[in-house]
C-alpha cells in the first residue's frame, strides 16, 4: 500500500499528485490521512531506517514488532488509515470524532495508552490514547502523565 501511495500521490505523472501538497518546506511536518473501506484504524511517524528487519527496529525503538509498519512513503512524516465507517456509521457516532483524533494523534508520535497487542485491550490511562478512546470527543483529553512523558511539560 505504501508503495501505491508514494507512486500515486507524491511522485510527478501520479494520477493524484499535487506539487502543493507532495513537496513541503523545510519547517513543516506533512501528515496524511486516509479514510478508506475496510476494517479498523491505525497510525504513526514514518521513521526512516536503514535496518534490514522489522525484528530489528523493534528492538532498537524498543516497541512490539506489532507496531511497525513497513511503508515507501517518503512524501510525509506522519500517516493515519481510517474506515469510513467510523465516520459515517450511526453506531460510532458518539466516538467518531474520538478515532479520528486517536489516530491523528499517533502521527504526531504519541503512543497508545493500551494493550494492543494483547485481546485484554487492558487500559492504562484514562485519556483518548487509552480507556476513553471510544468515547465522545467532547469529554476527551490528554492526560498530565503522557504530556510530561512526550517532554511537552515538567
């Protein structure tokens, strides 16, 4: 998918290319999001690596290989998948909104606050990363204890 995505979106001749939006200045830190059909959600920075497994950059972000996606993106620094449905269905109506932030989130480089490799789905805070990601975005936040871990407060 990676692959498509750089071929048809961010190199010249692509039928959905944009100079405006494939080429970004310096100081800028492009993000994509793409709503879709299919099943679930996901999100994260592009870390460019010279490693040659997905075992190895686990290791050495030390993250569940689970976590990585192996993508030829070289347009944009961040990226988001999301289904439609969660937009546009009735039944995720009061979350929504919520989904879509979670996995913007993720392109900024904050973490889910839950197992998600696990079928516990085990929360361990209670902001829109972790065990209030279902629900609506009105009451959501980010918690004290993940902004002091990403360094934006002491």
């Amino acid at each position: 998918m990676g692959e498509e995505i750089e071929r048809r979106v961010f190199r010249e001749g692509g039928d959905l290319y944009d100079g405006t939006f494939a080429v970004s200045a310096a100081h800028e830190y492009p993000v994509m999001g793409i709503v879709y059909e299919g099943v679930g959600a996901a999100g994260g920075v592009i870390w460019e690596s010279g490693l040659g497994s997905l075992e190895e950059v686990a290791k050495e972000l030390q993250i569940p290989k689970e976590m990585i996606f192996q993508v030829g993106i070289e347009g944009t620094d961040g990226f988001f998948l999301l289904n439609r449905q969660f937009l546009t269905d009735f039944s995720y109506k009061p979350y929504g909104a919520t989904l879509l932030y979670h996995e913007f989130a993720h392109t900024l480089g904050v973490p889910d606050r839950y197992d998600a490799s696990s079928q516990t789905d085990e929360a361990f805070s209670d902001d829109i990363m972790g065990g209030r990601r279902r629900e609506p975005i009105e009451g959501n936040y980010l918690s004290a204890q993940l902004l002091k871990d990403l360094g934006v407060f002491k």
